[in-house]
C-alpha cells in the first residue's frame, strides 16, 4: 500500500471551452523630441503630463514681450521671457549690449519679428492699434534716453575737462578771505598769516563802521575802546559846535539872538533927497552909552525912565542920501524884545545933521531913547527891523 496520498484532478468542464484567441501586445512608444521646455512629450518632471504632440502651446504675449524690451531690456528681461536664457544673461551682463543690443530686440518686437525660444510668433501682433501705440511710445522713449544721455555724457565730459585743469592748479582755496593782503598770504600758503591779516582787516571795518573819528578809530584798532569812545565824544562835540557855529553865520544880523557885531557895514537904500530915485548907502552903529545925559533941563526923562544913546554912521554910496532921515531909521530893543523909537530930544550936541551926502561922503550924530531904570543893553535895528547890531 503507498503511502503517497493522491493528487487532486482538474475538474472537468462540460462541455469543454474552446481556446481564447491571444491579444497582441501594443507597440512601444518611440522617443519623441524635445518640446522645447527641456523634455520631451510623455512624462514631465513632478509627474505633471508633458503636451503630447500636436497639442497647442500658448503663445508669448507681444504687450508683455514689447513692455519687458521697451523697461527692462538692458538687463535681458524680454529674453528671460521668451525662453532664450542663455542670451538673456548675455545681455544682462553686457547692459543690453551698450544698449545696441536693447535696441535691436526693441526694433525686432515692434516689426513683429521676435520669436520665442521654440520659434513660435507672438500673440497679439496682429493687433494694430496696439502694435502702432507700441512704435510711438518706443520712439518717444528711446528720444529721451538719448537726449539724456547726451547730457550727462557732456556733463561728464566738462567734469573731466575740469578735473585736469583743478589737478594742474594746486592753488589752495581763499575764497573765505576777503582782505587783499590775507588773500596774498592764503596764495603763499601761509594760512596762518592770512587768518591774522583778515582778523586785521575786520576789526578795522568794525570800527570804522562805530567811530567816524579817525583817532578814535586808531585807538579802537589798538584795542583801547575806552580812549576810543572819549576821543569820539570829543570829535562829537566839535563837529556840534561847527555845525551850530555855521548855522548861526547864516542868520547872523537878521536875528536879536544873532546880531551883527558892533561896527559892522550893512549895505541899505534909501529915497535920493534931490530926484526920489533909490540910493546905496552904508550904515554902522557904535558908542552905546547906557545911562546918556546929554539933555537940557527941559527934556529931562520921565519918573523912572533913563536915557540911552548909540552913534549911527552912515555913508553915501550913491549921491542924494538924506543924513538924518537914514539915522532916524535906526531903533532900538531891549533884552525882553521891547522895542523903543527916538525920543523927542532935539538941539543936542552930536545930533545927526540935516545934510545931504554926496558919492562917497560919510556923516555920524548920536540917536538917543528913553527907557525904563531896568534896561540895560540890547541891540540897535534898522532897515524896517530887518538888521540887527550888537551895542557896547
């Protein structure tokens, strides 16, 4: 007996199934080429599903290929864009090319003659207005990079050209000097002395500009302001006193306070005595007596009253001047401003003649007043008033 325990058997299946026909495997995929984004069609990177063929890519946009040209195109952006990085960096690195590169990709966008990296056109050329838009605008910038950067290539050419000239000159900078000598010295390069002599110079402008003395002025730059400010006081007070002394001179014998000296010539007209045409003649006055008593009995003063007299001296410059009609002209004022005519004393010794001057001729006579005990001095006047002689 075996000790080998028997095989189990197929079933049997009634009626038998005939054979399955076999499906035949598809054919491998062959490689593809590259799509232009580095891989080819199948599988791409991170499991996302590459474009199969045929499929459509989209387009790069020619608004933002033109604006990455137009803003950003010396450091290649446009190209970044479009897939060309290899010429992107290029184009970085070099500026856009001196900026001859920026503005051949310029000119290429705009004729509509730019391609992507896979050669495709971009979207939106066909846009007119917006391509048109696009010319102006570029024209309008390119304009002004250019006028720009004339300027400032001929800004930099005047900085240049002044660079060599300030390198040649080594002469140092004395523009904070403004005295003449401390300028010398600055040029010399004796700082030092420059800044002594322009301290010279400003204290002697300050004070010139407070002393108009000269004296005063040689002691403030001394530094004795003290004898400088006396000396000016006293430079002050003599130039008052010239001015005050010039004033008067121009009103002297037209004013009480201000009268001719005694003896003084003034020069008056008179009516001629013989025709009654007008006349030059000269009268003076001196020989004041403050207490005359040249009267008779008869013509004594009044009760508290006084005589005074001065002697009057006329001259005929003209012929036909009446003598006592040009003394009796004459007046006299006191110290208040009173004002007193002739008294009525008459026979005197010394009275003024009754005589007629020929050309040349000259006369005198006493003219006498009666005032009051108090009076003492004043001032003759004649000519209506209008001439004024001290009396001593």
């Amino acid at each position: 007996m075996s000790d080998e325990l028997p095989q189990p058997t197929q079933p049997q299946i009634y009626p038998p199934v005939p054979p399955q026909p076999t499906t035949p495997l598809a054919p491998p995929v062959p490689p593809t080429p590259d799509d232009g984004y580095g891989y080819g069609y199948g599988a791409a990177p991170g499991g996302q599903q590459a474009p199969l063929p045929g499929a459509s890519v989209p387009a790069k946009s020619f608004l933002a290929t033109w604006l990455f040209a137009l803003l950003l195109g010396c450091f290649g952006v446009d190209r970044f864009y479009l897939g060309k990085v290899g010429t992107g960096i290029l184009k970085l690195i070099t500026c856009g090319g001196a900026g001859i590169w920026y503005l051949v990709d310029l000119i290429l966008v705009l004729a509509g003659k730019q391609r992507d990296k896979r050669g495709a056109p971009l979207a939106g050329l066909d846009h007119r207005p917006l391509r048109n838009t696009a010319w102006i605008v570029s024209a309008f910038v390119v304009l002004l990079l250019a006028v720009g950067g004339g300027s400032g290539a001929a800004s930099g050419d005047d900085a240049s050209a002044a660079k060599p000239a300030a390198s040649h000159s080594a002469a140092p900078d004395c523009s904070q000097y403004l005295d003449a000598t401390a300028q010398q010295e600055c040029a010399a390069g004796d700082t030092a002395a420059a800044d002594t002599a322009q301290d010279a110079a400003n204290a002697k402008a300050s004070c010139q500009s407070e002393y108009s003395d000269s004296a005063a002025e040689e002691k403030c730059e001394a530094g004795d302001t003290a004898a400088a400010d006396s000396a000016q006081a006293e430079a002050d007070k003599a130039e008052q006193a010239a001015a005050e002394a010039a004033e008067k001179a121009l009103t002297v014998g037209t004013t009480y306070d201000n009268p001719n000296p005694a003896g003084t010539h003034s020069t008056m007209q008179s009516t001629n005595r013989l025709d009654g045409t007008e006349v030059d003649y000269e009268e003076w006055f001196d020989g004041y007596s403050d207490d005359w008593r040249g009267y008779d009995e008869f013509e004594a003063p009044s009760a508290n009253m006084k005589y005074i007299s001065f002697t009057v001296h006329v001259k005929g410059t003209d012929a036909g001047l009446d003598a006592s009609t040009a003394a009796y002209d004459a007046n006299f004022t006191d110290t208040s401003g009173t004002i007193y005519e002739q008294a009525d004393v008459y026979g005197y010794d010394g009275e003024m003649p009754d005589v007629t001057l020929g050309a040349g001729q000259q006369t005198q006579g006493v003219v006498v007043f009666e005032v009051p005990n108090t009076v003492h001095g004043g001032v003759a006047t004649f000519g209506d008033g209008s001439v004024f002689t001290a009396l001593q």
